[in-house]
C-alpha cells in the first residue's frame, strides 16, 4: 500500500485580474522510506506541490493520502523544512530543537536525551547554547534539520532547504541527509532545481513541466550510495535530466518574452 498517495491533485490560484494554474492532474505515490526528488525549473509547482502535502496548501482538485488518511491541515506526522533557515532567533540551539516536543507535553528529561543526541548526531554540541545570528548558514539548517528529527515525523518534506548554502557546506549536508535518511527510512520529498543534488541524494526523481505543473518523468535512479558524480552513469542520466528540464525552461522564457 503506498504511504503517500495524490490522487487528480489540481491547483489554481485565484488573483484579482487573473487566475494562475500551478498544478494539473497530478498523479503521484511514494512508499515507506522512500527519497524522493521533485525536480524542474522555477515556476513549475514544485513547492505548491509540497506544501500541499505539507498541508499549507489546500488543492483545487483531487486528494492527497497519507498513510491512509486524507490531508485536511498540517500536521506532525509531515515535518517540514524550508530554504529559509525557519528557526526562533530569540531561542538557542538547544531551545530550537527543544520546542517541538515541549509542545507535545515531552517529559523533562526525554527532551533533555533528545536534545543530546541530535545536538552529537549534528554536530551541534559545542552550539548548544548560541543563538541563530552566531551561526553559518550550514548550521542554522542543521538546527532546523535537528527541530524536525526531534518531533520524529516519519514524512520530511524539504523545499530547497540546501539551496543557498555554498557548495562545499551544502556537499556535508547532503551526506549528512543521506545518513540520516539510510538510519532512520523516513520518507523524504526534497525540492530543488539541481539536476546533480538530486542524482546525488534520490532513489526516484520526478521532473516536473512549467506551468501548470504535471509529471514528465518518473525517473528511478537504481545507483548505490555513495553516488559519484564524476561517474559514467551518473553523467549519462544528468544529460538525460537535463535535456528535459531545459526543454521546460525554454517554455518558460518563450511565455514571458511573449509578455512583454
């Protein structure tokens, strides 16, 4: 039985001189412990897609199951993580990664465990008691990435979330995922536009068309970890990816010179 399933998902968003269509008919499953990369060009509905799984977003059309119930609202079964460092600046590290089980009512010194571990398995420990504004991008995203493992939710949803960083800290923290991801079997959903983040990290990538979004491709990528990205293989796929992707971004660019 899938653990997530969207089922005819449609979605359009109404504006006061015009509506948009970001999503068309989708049609999508992911089992249990899956990684999965929604991949396109900007504009395609990948984050509407997510967010509307996520719960934030609520479909014009269709219906999105997960693990066998119908998504309503938000909820801590579905952990998010966003591009934009989505953490408290008035709270320390520990704090952050604390808060989510402080509002579940987590006993005292579960939390305190908790906190501990993810703070050693994040390399966070010597951070515990700094604020947001004293850390690098890299480690604002590893508390964020520690405040969504401490609640536990079986499904991560992450929009972009290595998307700003520099390539050398956003490398450590792709294998830092994938570790966790291999650890724990969480389903992951992972948005991004990196062709390459998403061969190095996916086990099946969807690429998605322009506006209105639909499924071009289901890709499975069928590669062991540690995936080289200097590999045959991995290159041969990339090209492949990428020809798709830029067929999508060039109908981007005709639909924008044609309005001007």
């Amino acid at each position: 039985m899938d653990y997530i399933s969207i089922n005819n998902l449609s979605k359009t968003f109404q504006g006061s001189e015009r509506s948009v269509p970001a999503l068309l008919d989708i049609n999508l499953s992911l089992s249990r412990g899956e990684f999965v990369c929604l991949l396109g060009p900007s504009g395609c509905g990948k984050s509407t897609l997510l967010n509307s799984i996520a719960g934030f977003i609520q479909p014009s059309a269709g219906e999105i199951i997960v693990d066998g119930k119908p998504v309503r609202e938000p909820g801590p079964e579905r952990g998010v993580v966003f591009q934009e460092y989505a953490i408290f600046p008035w709270m320390t590290v520990a704090r952050n990664i604390a808060f989510g089980l402080e509002i579940k009512g987590t006993p005292a010194n579960e939390i305190r465990d908790r906190v501990d571990t993810l703070l050693e398995t994040l390399g966070l420990k010597e951070f515990r008691d700094r604020y947001p504004k004293d850390l690098s991008g890299g480690m604002r995203q590893r508390v964020a990435i520690a405040r969504l493992l401490a609640i536990d939710s079986p499904v991560m949803l992450m929009d972009e979330p290595f998307g700003a960083l520099d390539a050398l800290t956003r490398r450590t923290l792709q294998d830092e995922l994938l570790r966790i991801w291999q650890e724990s079997r969480k389903t992951i959903l992972f948005v991004t536009h990196s062709i390459e983040e998403s061969l190095y990290l996916a086990n099946r990538i969807v690429v998605m068309t322009y506006r209105p979004g639909t499924i071009k491709r289901n890709q499975v990528v069928d590669m062991p970890h540690p995936r080289d990205p200097s590999g045959a293989e991995f290159n041969e796929l990339k090209r492949e990816l990428g020809l798709l992707v830029m067929e999508e971004q060039e109908r981007h660019t005709s639909d924008e010179m044609k309005a001007l």
